[in-house]
C-alpha cells in the first residue's frame, strides 16, 4: 500500500483487524505506556488512543508490534526493496536477469524525493506543551518523543539528499527546559546528525532541526534503517513507501515533510547544553541525566487530522525488536557483503542489542594444518568491531562457519553452546580496553567509554559440556546457590557487590576453592545478584551476563594467567555479573497502574480478550 499518510495506515490496519480503539480517556502518565506494553507482550495489535488527558491529538503506537503486521503494512513493497538492496550488493545481477529486477526501476523512481511547496496550507500551529506529554517510566525526567524523525543538512552540501533522517530521543519538558520554547536533543555517538552537528560548530552556526513526528510507516523505519554515508534516508523512505518523499521549506528555512502529522523546528547552537533524561531506555535500564545539546523551538507544525505516533523502550523484547527484524529482512546480506569472510553478525536483543554481537566468518588462512584455530575470524572481528554501530559492541562471540555449516548466530543457545564446546581459553580471549561503547551503557568506567572483548572458536570440539552441578561442589564464603543456565553455563549467586578491592579478594578466594575442582564441562561461571532469575531462561542469562559487566573489569578466570600482555585463564572463565553501585536502575513498573490496566482487561473493559 502506497499509503500517503499515518491515517490511512491506521484505517488499513483497523480494516484488516490489526488496530483497535480506545475510546475512554488515558493519562499519558504511565498509563499509556503501561497499555502498550502489556498489548505488545500479548503479540496484540496496534493501538489508537482516542482521548489523550491534556492533548486534543490522538495517539497510536504498536504500529510495528510484530513482524507479521510490519510485512502487512509494507506488503506490496518490501520485495522490491529487498531487490534494491540485493542490486546494490551485486549489480551484475539486474544485467543476468533484467526482466527480474525491472520492478526496481519503478522503486527507483519512487526514491527521488518530490518538492511540493503548496502543501503549506495543510499546516496549522500549536505548542509543545499541547502534543501528548507521554512519560514511560516512572523515574523518566520528563515527557519524550520515542517516534521522532530528526533531519538535519550537512551545511557544507545542503538539501534533501544529503540530509540525515535519525530517531534520537526527545525531551519535551521537565528538567530545566523553558516550556514550550526549549526541548532536549539527545544521540548517542556515530549517529549522522553529529557530524552535520560538528560541521555547523567549525562555523560558528547554528544547525537548523526538523523534527517530525507520523506520517506514511515508511520514515520511521527509514530513520532506523542502517544505510551506508552519503545515502538519503528521504529516498529509502520513498522506495520503501512507494511513495516519493514530499517537503518544503518553510518561511524560516525549516525543511518540513509534507505528509508528517506533527513538525517541530528548532536551532541548536554551538555548545549550548542542558540536562536531559533519566529515560527508560532500550537495554532495560535507566540512562541517567547528562548534558546533550539544547534545541531552541521555533515552531510547532501539525495536520488537521494528525495522529501523533509513539514507542515504549524497556528491556527486549520490545516493538524495537520487531522493527530489528523488519530491517533484517530488509537488508539481509547486506553487512556481510561489505566484510569479506563474514557470513553473518547478529545483534542480540535480548541482551540488549548492542552489549552482545553474534558473528559467523570463514577460517582459511591455514587450510594445509590438520587443527585449525582462530584467525582469519579474528581479522574479520576487527572489521565488525569498525563498522558504523557494530563498532558499539562490548562482547562480541565468533565461530567459524566450516565447524558446523548450519550453525546459526539467531540461536542463541545453541550459538553459545558451539563456542562453549571449542574454545580454547588460555588462548582465544581477546580485550579492547580504554574504548568506546554504547552511550546507554552504564556497565563501563563513564559515559561512551570502557572495554570490548572478542571470544573466538574454531577447530574440533574440545569438550563435552554438563548439563549437571557436579557432585560435592565446593564453593567460597559468599557464593552460594549454584544454578545450570545451559549446558557449560554454571550461575553462581553472590554477596552485594561492594567494591574491586573487595571484588579481587572474593575472586582469590573463590579461585582457591575451584582450582583444584574439576570444572572441565563448565567453561563459563556467571556471578549474579539472583542465580534463580539469571538461570531461568537464555533471555535472562544475556541480558543479565552482558548488560551487568563491564569485560575489562569484569571478566576473570580460574588459574589465570597474563603471558606478553595477553590475559586467559586454565580453567573456567569467570563473568562478574553483579550490580555495581555505578550502574543505572533497572525499570520496575508502577503497581497502581498494573492494577488500573488489569482492569481494563476483564469483561467489558477496553482491553478486554486482548491482554
């Protein structure tokens, strides 16, 4: 469907039995955001929120909720999209097959973004203050826009295709923001409208910032959407949309996408901050308050009709997770053509996305040896590790894809499991230290920065992993409540965290007690808060392993050992996976409004057979 605005998306959507109504009025407070989730944990659809307390707009939201509906929505586009994309990874395709791929021209056309300067007579004026004030959490600093398009133009090549369209959060009051006049701008590191940002800095200048917020599903998803430098998100959206992107320039200069529901524009000036957050965010914990820049709001753009579009971010799975998925299928091969060796990279989202990446690469270098180990997969680590976000991964586990041809880095435990059974841990452990990882982060020393490391397999199995504690284990003081995760996974529950001097003595303590155990079938030893939540499920075990550790700090190992700089260890390795009194708070919903949505899924309530 080329549809022209979020309206008749959502009317689609409703048509085909994918969108429901809520008619009473909702307190954009928590309670909005606790409806949502509890529909989206259901796999229920999406959601038009007809009265919103203290707005005159609407809402919608759980338009992405599941890949199924996202395929639904982009049914008559998403192959030749996906032609696009295999066209740019291997042209010589469309000169083999050209009736094939003659659909792409079409497509391409569609990608040229339109100028439409009569369309500013369907834009009324409001505030900021008038737009839904959604907060999610309870300790947010304020309400945000969680389904922003940010566009912003290089100063140095300016218009529409070589603009940058990016979903960075935005603060719409609260903290110190002047009300209605000052709204927060928060992006985290390697994000496109740093460098337009950077650029504008050097001059002295101004950035100018259009915010829009609706419009066709197709800018949104181009907003995530990971494409290469140089190429226009405006004309992805319009591929992918079948519908060229359209826009104008206001009378202050302000790029303004005609089909958008809502357009904020705004100036951000050269090192002029304000604090901005806590923020529920993506990796299931709190970012905190920090200073990111402030953008000074000009005017507020709406439609008529408009519909106003948001998110709830918490830990994965989330509506996040589906548009990851829509853009693996968008894109499939696309990385791995761009990193000789690589067969695939997957981001783990129950773990948070970037905290833990799963890759598969070739192992050639030395195919005349009768044992192989890790090599050429360690230089395609190197190129991972270098790529565009990919660059923001604290673990990253690779396998080499001749060890087991049907190995799959989308399963999780199985994935761990192959590593787990080759490794060779005195010597396939590698750290990044003193490095960049991802702004949300709060497991490393500050803000963007702490260590990665790269766990490498390849060759033989070299051992059989336990699916059993062994008998008479014997633990150190302060560790108790052994747990099997997984196969060669063993949880151990830990006194408080405390500090790393306390930390190294239990470590030493804990390593006099095992050393001299055998622990051969348990390669891995995760230190936890609760071993009986962390062992409950693999969603659990990620997520509280990779988001809780910080690898430079935190990873330690039985009878180590440091030989020429490199760290290992001869027996298991030790992930110290406990909270640190530096860490964010983790998000913990309101019971009140818990109760409040209960009731609205019992008999005759709004909810009701949905939740």
């Amino acid at each position: 469907m080329a549809y022209k605005s979020l309206a008749e998306c959502v009317s689609d959507l409703e048509k085909h039995g994918h969108l429901i109504r809520i008619k009473e009025e909702v307190d954009p407070y928590l309670e909005m955001a606790a409806i949502h989730l509890r529909v989206y944990e259901n796999q229920g659809p999406a959601l038009l929120f007809e009265k919103v307390k203290g707005s005159p707009f609407p809402a919608v939201s759980n338009l992405f909720g599941t890949l199924e509906r996202s395929k639904f929505i982009f049914r008559d586009t998403l192959p030749k999209v996906q032609q696009l994309v295999s066209l740019r990874n291997d042209p010589i395709k469309a000169l083999k097959n050209p009736f094939k791929y003659a659909g792409s021209a079409m497509s391409a056309l569609s990608a040229l973004p339109l100028k439409t300067p009569s369309a500013k007579n369907k834009f009324l004026k409001t505030s900021i203050s008038q737009l839904p004030q959604i907060v999610n959490w309870p300790m947010d600093g304020g309400p945000f826009v969680t389904m922003p398009q940010v566009y912003t133009e290089d100063v140095d090549k300016p218009g529409v295709l070589n603009a940058n369209l990016g979903m960075y959060r935005i603060q719409l009051g609260g903290n110190d923001y002047i009300q209605d006049k000052e709204i927060g701008l928060h992006y985290q590191i390697h994000r496109g409208i740093g460098v337009h940002q950077s650029k504008a800095n050097a001059l002295g200048q101004p950035l100018k910032v259009s915010i829009f917020v609706g419009g066709p599903p197709s800018h949104p998803l181009a907003a995530v959407m990971p494409l290469p430098e140089g190429l226009s998100e405006m004309t992805f959206a319009g591929a992918l949309g079948d519908r060229r992107f359209r826009y104008f320039y206001d009378d202050e200069g302000f790029c303004i996408s005609a089909d958008a529901d809502f357009i904020i524009t705004g100036t951000v000036y050269p090192n002029e901050n304000k604090p901005e957050g806590p923020f529920g965010d993506h990796l299931g914990y709190y970012s905190l308050t920090h200073p990111f820049p402030l953008m000074k709001v000009h005017n507020v753009y709406h439609k008529k009709d408009a519909i106003w579009s948001f998110t709830v971010v918490g830990r994965p799975p989330q509506e996040d997770t589906s548009f990851g998925a829509l853009i693996h299928e968008i894109t499939g091969s696309a990385i791995p053509q761009e990193i000789h060796g690589l067969k695939e990279v997957h981001a783990v989202d129950a773990a948070g996305v970037h905290p833990l990446l799963f890759a598969i690469g070739s192992e050639r270098y030395t195919p005349y040896l009768k044992e192989r180990r890790p090599q050429e997969i360690l230089t395609i680590a190197n190129h991972i590790l270098g790529k565009n976000q990919l660059s923001l991964a604290k673990y990253l586990f690779i396998a080499a894809k001749e060890d087991d041809q049907q190995l799959s880095t989308h399963h999780i435990e199985d994935f761990i499991k192959h590593l787990l059974e080759r490794i060779d841990l005195t010597r396939d452990i590698h750290f990044y230290t003193n490095t960049t990882i991802d702004t949300l982060d709060y497991s490393g020393d500050g803000l963007n920065s702490g260590s990665k490391v790269v766990i490498a397999a390849a060759g033989d199995k070299k051992r059989e992993l336990w699916n059993e504690i062994p008998e008479g284990l014997k633990l150190s003081d302060g560790f108790y409540q052994p747990k099997i995760a997984m196969p060669g996974v063993l949880v151990l529950e830990g006194n408080k965290y405390l500090n790393p001097e306390k930390t190294a003595a239990e470590i030493a303590m804990l390593n006099m007690s095992l050393i001299d155990q055998d622990l051969a079938g348990l390669p891995l030893i995760i230190l936890a808060d609760d071993a009986a939540f962390t062992a409950e499920t693999i969603d659990n075990l990620v997520w509280v392993a990779f988001t809780r550790s910080n690898p430079a700090a935190d990873v330690y190992g039985i009878n180590d050992f440091t030989i020429n700089k490199h760290w290992g260890c001869k027996g298991s390795m030790i992930i110290d996976a406990r909270k640190k009194p530096h860490h964010a708070p983790e998000l913990i919903r309101e019971e009140a409004v818990e109760a409040k949505i209960n009731e609205m899924g019992k008999k005759g309530g709004a909810l009701f057979g949905v939740i």
